[in-house]
C-alpha cells in the first residue's frame, strides 16, 4: 500500500472553476511538498508547509498535520493549470520523502 | 541564477557500460537526492544527502552508487547499467537552514538497450 494517497487520480475542470486535489499520508511528517510538472517533464514545486495554509496567487495549500491530511486549491482554473500535481511529504527522521501518483489536471478553456 | 544542473539530458547506453549522470547546485543547500521516474510508478527515491560526505539509500538503491565529496556537487554513478534502469532521472536540492522548497534539475532521461 503507498504511504501517500492522492485523489483524484484524473481531474477535469472547466476554465474558472474552483479545483481541490488531496493527498493523505501515513507517516509521521516534518514537512509536505506540493509539486508541479508540465508535460515535457519539469518538475516546479509550488509549496513546503508544515503547518496551516499558505497561499501563492490562485494557489492555496493546506495542512492538517493531527489528521495527515494535505490540501491545494486551485481557484479560477486556467489551461496553463494543466499539469500534474504531486504531493511529497517529507519524513521526520532523515528526510526520506516519499511522493504520491500524481493528479493529472485537465483545464478546458 | 538559482538552479540545479543536470547533466546530461538525454542518453542512450548499452547493458553494463558505466555512467554517470552529474548534478550541481549553486545555492549552497545542505540536502541533495535523486529520484527516478517511471510511467504508473510515480518519482522514487534513489539516494539521497544531507550534507557533504553523508548519503543514505532511499526507496530503490540498487545498482546505483553517489558520491557527495563537495557540497555542490552529488553524482549519480550506474556502475554496469541494465535495461530495468531506462527511466527518467530528477536530480533535486534544499536547504534546511533557511526552509527552501525543493529545487530541481531539469531531468535526464537515459535508455539502457
């Protein structure tokens, strides 16, 4: 079984609308990336938080640390958006990070 | 300009002709790893550094070997290559002194025939 559970797995969405994509984990965690990678391959990440919420733009990522349960929040989605989103908590004991499947993310204009 | 450089991009190789893909970093982040990426498996974690001269196996180490000498610097060695090793490679960075996010390089995606 993976340590980090991503859902959905596939998303489409229509330009404009509000997109949420989860990531659960198991372990014990200093810290959580959300991570994003175009098609042709390069990966961007978009936040490291510990705690609480952070917000950068349209983007919004949260974190329940009791509930090992991640959050991010694309509002007003936009075709740039497609992409593949991955979440990679971070272990507490020697930073071993482990990386959920992916959600590939379609926006339609 | 912050980065990560890989090198190379692409390459193409034969069943136990050794490699090694480079990677360097110019901001002067204490933790270093590689990652290799596969379709319906998602990024893995091969190896990785905390700081120089301190490596440690991630979730799939065999038949790769790294080396962190310089803390620039942290090498991806396939001393005798094989097919099951044609994948695409991600070298990545970051500090914990001052909470960075991840960096990473921009690939390499290496065939084994």
């Amino acid at each position: 079984k993976n340590e980090v559970e991503q859902s959905p797995q596939n998303l489409t969405a229509q330009e404009g609308e509000f997109i949420t994509i989860n990531c659960s984990y198991s372990v014990g965690i200093s810290a959580l990336h959300w991570l994003q990678q175009h098609p042709g391959g390069g990966i961007v990440s978009l936040f490291m938080l510990s705690s609480g919420k952070k917000k950068h733009g349209r983007l919004i990522a949260t974190i329940n640390i009791q509930e090992k349960h991640s959050s991010l929040h694309i509002t007003a989605s936009h075709p740039r958006d497609s992409a593949v989103y991955i979440c990679a908590p971070e272990e507490t004991s020697g930073s071993r990070l482990t990386f959920g499947e992916g959600t590939q993310l379609t926006v339609n204009p | 300009e912050a980065q990560v450089t890989q090198n190379p991009r692409y390459l193409i190789t034969v069943t136990g002709k050794k490699l090694t893909v480079t990677c360097s970093q110019n901001m002067n982040h204490e933790y270093m790893s590689w990652y290799r990426q596969d379709p319906g498996l998602g990024l893995r974690q091969i190896y990785y550094s905390m700081n120089v001269e301190v490596t440690d196996k991630g979730d799939v180490p065999e038949g790769y070997k790294v080396s962190r000498k310089e803390k620039r610097n942290f090498p991806l060695i396939l001393e005798s290559p094989s097919p099951n090793q044609t994948s695409l490679y991600f070298c990545a960075s970051f500090s914990y002194s001052y909470n960075s996010p991840l960096h990473f390089g921009n690939g390499t995606r290496l065939t084994v025939t």
